[in-house]
C-alpha cells in the first residue's frame, strides 16, 4: 500500500472517528454527558445511553453506544450560548417499540425550526442530523408523536455537539410568572354548573345548585315537580321520579345584593351525566396512600373552597381501598371478601358507608373504583366472578360513579379480540342497571380496540380514550391534541375521556410536588379539556389550592364551555404548524374557540370565520379574562405565548 493510500484510509478513519472523538475543529461533547434530567417527555424518564425502557439503543438493528433514549412528545432545552458550531445525532424508533412507534424529531435553534425528520417509524433506519449551529444561543431537542402517543421510544444516538467555545448545557424550559387573569367572582348571585340533569326513575335525585355570590344566599326552585324538594339554604334538590318525563324548572338564588335566576332541564330517562362528571379523583394526587381520612378532607374542601359553587360535585377513590392480595401488610391485607362473597375495604377504610353519608352530606356525590379482573393495577381485589354482588355493595354504599378499569382483566383475557374487550364493560352494564341508584359507567382501558366507537353502546358514561397522563407538556399536550378525530364520539350522557387533570400538587402519592406543567400548559390544559367535553376530574390537594390553581377551576364562563347541553366535543379547524384553532358550537347559537400555540416561541393564531364556520359581525369575549375584546368580522387573531391559549367565544354581534 503506497503512502498516500495509507494517509487516504487513516483521512477515512478520522472522518468516521468524527462521531466518536473530534471533529472538523472543536472537541465534541456528547449529549448524553449533559444532564439529560432536564428532558420533558410524554411517559417515562429519559436515559443516557439506553433506551427510555432502559435497553441499549438500538433503530433498526443498529445498535448505538451513546445517546440520549425519551418518549415522545419530548423537549430538551439546550443552552449553547453561541459555543457549537454542529449538531449531529442519528434518531429513529428505538427497536424495543416494536412495530408501532411512529414519531418526528425537530431541532429548533433560538425558536426557528432548522431540522426536522419528516415521521419515522418502527424499523426505519435510524436518520442523521447534522446541522450548523454556529452562533446559537438556545437549541431545542424537540420529539412529537406520529399516529398515536403510545411506544414512541425515542432515541437520539450519538448525538453530540461540536463544540468551539463555552460548552452546551441543558437547562430548564423557559419560566412563567403565575399570572391569574380572570377577575375576582363578583359578590352578586349567579347560578353555575349543569343546565341539564339527567336521572332515571326510580333512582334517587340528588342535585346541588351551584351559584357563586356572597352568603348567605337563599335559593328557590320554581315549577318543582311534586315528588321533588328543595332545602332553600343550601340549594338542594332531592326526591324520586316514578316515570320518564321532562321538566323545565327555573333555579333561584337571592342574596341581599339581588336575585339570579336560570333554567334546568330535568330529563328523567335511561340516561345520566348529560353533561360531563365535575369533579376530583384521589389517583393524580394520593395514588396508593389513600385512605378516609384523606377522601373526607377532600370532600370538606371541595365545599369550603367555594369549589362545588362552581359545579363540582364528584369525590372519587380511585385504586386501593380495598384489600391488597397476599399482602403482609396489616392496614391493607387480609381476607378480601366476608363469607357472602361480599368485597371488604381495607383497614384505611373503616366504614365505606359513613364515609358516604358524610360526602352526601356537603352536597356531593361519590365515585370508587376497581376492575373486572380478579386484581386492580395495583394488585387489590377485583371484581371478577363477584360482578353482582360488587355492583350491589356500591349501590348499598351509596356510590354515584364507577370507574371500571381494565388492568387484571388482562390476566383473563391477554389477547383480547372486540367482543372480549366488550364483554366485561357490557356485564357490569347490566349489574348496574338492576340497582337502584344512579351511578355514572367510566369505562377505563386506554383506548383498546378504538373504545370510543362503542364504550356508549356498552352503556359507559364515559371512556378513557389514552394511557395515564402525567404533568408534563408531552405528556398533556401529547393527549389534549390528539383527541380531534374523537369529536363525532361525544354526546349527552356519552364522553371521551382524556385523563385527568394535573393541576395544582399532584404526585401520585404520599410526596406532592407542584405540577410541572408552566401557568400557560396549565391554561392550555383546562381550555382544551373544557372544549373537548372531558370528564372534569380535579388530580390534585384540595386542601391546599393555591390561588392560581383555584382560579384556573373557578372561570364559570370557562366551565360553561364544558358544561353545555349541547354536550358537542370540540374539533381542530386549522392547523398550521404548532398553530392550531379549535371550536366548537354552544347551545346559544355562539362559538366557543380555543386559539393554541403549541410553538416554543410566541405565535399569532388567527381563527378565521369561514373555518368555524361563522358568519358576519361578531362579538369576541375573552373567556379567561371574562372581557369583551370587541366586535370582528372574517377573522380574530391574538398573539399566543408558548404553549398558551386564548378561549374566546363568538356571540352574533347586536
Ligand atoms: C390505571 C388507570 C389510572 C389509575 C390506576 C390505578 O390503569 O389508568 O387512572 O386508576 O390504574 O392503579
């Protein structure tokens, strides 16, 4: 081999050696070497050099040594300062996804996009990146999710930064002032919450009318079918219909500032939860360290937080109030079911029913939980085999809502086809149905098997539509966004169900922690869970509300988006990039429209008329700052920060 063609094989070596050790002029730094712990990701935690399960990175067969593994949708911030001069990474769908990731990953440098992949999935070849960052300030690592959110593992192997001056850090995503705009509620009465109830005959009515205003307010219910009554201090309607029918009764409540007044629809038939379920669940906020005492303070500040004046009425136990199998713990092992066959809470609930009658006492309802396989996801008795009996012991309780939850029923069935991911949701349809009470159906099961085109065909109020959400941006947004194609699905009495909400101190129990997501996620999370006629389901301390979250759960013009009797679930009208526009129609003949910027930088969403579809002058109130904007015609736009929103809606202009 001549000397030349030596030199020319080692320049081969040190051009392939540029991924490995240094290149072009600068030293590389890998990004795995950054603290990578800074990553916003949709489901689990990211890992350096592995996979987000944990496995060595491997796209398509090709496996790398280093890397940075996520799940999509994910951001990393960057902070070059000006220091790097390229980025380079091969990015793909790491092979433990099996067949049905399907992702794309951007690069965004000082907010404009500069790299990205067009969607891959599972088995293509890993793609490179391999972009001028010269004079960059702050590059944003982004991935977002392909068809659906689930098994988008996300590899950035061998990625690194060229690096000529100060080194790349990664730093935490941009922070935001806490800035409340909605106006303080006005001491005058107003009467809030559901303008439909839904009961069937036979079961008890149970009906609080929410209204905010100083107390004390008295309250009235004129045209009150005869087999109802109304406690006039604290707005209760209770009693018992015989037989289907349809009533218009006109709401009262008078305090010594003035009287409001507004109409209910009481619709006796075969279905409940006309309007979405308001309410909080212990599993965002406690996870496993439930217990009583913690589902009576709840219930306590639902009331006394003013909470329940605006239309929240349900306090749900999620997972692990009844007896854990094999457990050698004393508080939560034991015998699961009496002799009868009948279900035993564990010791942290020493009497379901007093605890019951306390939460009805406040004015509200009560939901619990468990699944039709022999075990629940977090290993405590399930209702398999014992369907009746359990549907019976809850009515006996005195529970209004049932979440059903797929997990061990995975045991019984692995593979499920259609009709056994119907079967066990079809069965305790009809042990619901032979009780006396009314008790919403969530059907819980991730969306298996497209849930969404038949969970109301199999009697469910509701149904998750996604996996479990948790606080962060991919994680909301990752859901909220995808929810579009569902629209044509909801209905009075029948919701998809995104999750819940991950305001306020979450943490899945016992340790909260503020949710991550930034003050305009969390505006962005109940604008849009309020457009899409979502289950309301608060995931976080009751007892300790800070002002932010309780105005962020209070806006009754926002509410009112959720609550409409139309009970229509939102759809993306325009799209254009990171900008989207979502509307729906109110039973008043106006619009309700949610302008989204899913951008890392400010962006100017415009909605326009002909997308809504709209027509003429109309009036624009801002929503979130109960404020008139004034009259448009074609078109409104507004300047939307990251990940932020503008709800407004469109009343025909005078
Ligand atoms: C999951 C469910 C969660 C929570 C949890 C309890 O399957 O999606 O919302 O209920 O089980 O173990």
């Amino acid at each position: 081999m001549g000397v030349s063609r030596v030199f020319a094989s080692l320049g081969i070596l040190l051009l392939v050696g540029c991924s490995l050790a240094a290149g072009g002029s600068g030293r590389n730094v890998w990004l795995s070497d950054l603290d990578i712990s800074k990553t916003q990701q949709g489901w689990g935690d990211p890992h350096k050099n592995l996979s987000v399960d944990g496995n060595p990175l491997k796209i398509a067969g090709q496996t790398f040594e280093r890397g940075l593994g996520t799940h999509a949708d994910s951001l990393l911030y960057v902070e070059l300062n000006g220091g790097s001069s390229r980025f380079h990474a091969m990015v793909g769908v790491d092979d433990e996804a099996g067949a049905r990731g399907s992702i794309e990953f951007r690069v965004l440098a000082d907010g404009k996009q500069v790299y990205k992949s067009g969607l891959i999935r599972s088995d293509d070849p890993a793609k490179q990146v391999d972009i001028d960052v010269t004079g960059v300030q702050v590059l944003v690592l982004a991935v977002d999710s392909g068809d659906d959110m689930n098994y988008d593992h996300a590899d950035w192997a061998d990625a690194y930064f060229t690096v000529t001056g100060t080194a790349p850090k990664t730093v935490d995503a941009p922070k935001e002032e806490a800035v409340i705009l909605t106006p303080k509620p006005s001491p005058k009465p107003r009467i809030n919450g559901a303008r439909v109830f839904g009961v069937r005959p036979g079961s008890p009515v149970l009906y609080t009318i929410a209204a905010s205003g100083r107390r004390p307010l008295w309250f009235n219910a004129e045209n009150l079918p005869a087999v109802l009554k109304i406690d006039r201090e604290t707005g209760r309607i209770t009693g018992k219909f015989t037989k289907p029918g349809e009533y218009k009764i006109t709401l009262v409540a008078t305090n010594d500032l003035g009287e409001a007044k507004r109409e209910l629809r009481l619709v006796v038939g075969d279905t409940i939860a006309l309007t979405p379920p308001m309410g909080w669940n212990s599993w965002n906020c406690w996870g496993c360290a439930v217990d009583e005492q913690k589902i009576r303070e709840a219930a306590e500040a639902m009331a006394k937080s003013g909470l329940i004046n605006h239309g929240w009425q349900y306090i749900n136990i999620d997972d692990c109030w009844m007896v854990r199998r094999g457990s050698d713990d004393a508080t939560v092992g034991g015998p699961t079911r009496d002799e009868a066959g009948r279900i035993r809470t564990n010791k942290r609930f020493p009497d379901m029913k007093a605890l019951t009658d306390c939460v009805h006492s406040l004015g509200l309802k009560i939901g619990t939980y468990i699944s039709p396989g022999p075990w629940t996801c977090a290993g405590y008795e399930g209702s398999w085999q014992h369907e009746q009996a359990d549907a019976q012991q809850f009515a006996a309780w005195g529970f209004d809502y049932l979440k059903y939850d797929w997990c061990g029923y995975g045991s019984i069935v692995p593979e499920p086809d259609l009709k056994q991911m119907q079967e066990p949701y079809r069965f305790m349809r009809m042990c619901l149905d032979r009780v006396d009470r009314d008790i919403v159906f969530s059907l819980c099961q991730y969306g298996m098997g497209d849930v969404w085109k038949w969970g109301a065909e199999v009697g469910g109020n509701c149904w998750r539509t996604t996996g479990d959400i948790t606080d962060s941006w991919g994680s909301m947004s990752g859901i909220g966004f995808r929810q579009a194609e569902l629209a044509p699905y909801a209905s009075p009495g029948h919701w998809n169900d995104p999750d819940m909400l991950v305001v306020g101190l979450v943490g899945w129990g016992p340790n909260l922690r503020e949710s991550r997501l930034t003050p305009n996620e969390q505006y962005t999370h109940i604008s849009l869970w309020c457009l899409l006629s979502s289950p309301l389901l608060i995931g976080c301390d009751l007892t300790r509300l800070d002002e932010f979250t309780t105005n962020l759960l209070t806006n009754d013009e926002v509410l009112e988006v959720n609550q409409d009797p139309l009970g229509e679930q939102a759809r993306c009208v325009a799209k254009d990039g990171p900008r989207e526009v979502w509307a729906r129609r109110m039973e008043d003949g106006s619009t309700a429209v949610g302008l989204f910027n899913r951008d890392e930088v400010p962006q100017t969403v415009t909605a326009k008329w002909s997308d809504l579809p709209v027509t003429g002058k109309r009036r624009v109130r801002d929503l979130w700052r109960q404020k008139d904007l004034g009259t448009f015609e074609g078109t409104f736009g507004a300047e939307i920060p990251r990940h932020g929103v503008v709800l407004v809606r469109l009343f025909p202009a005078e």
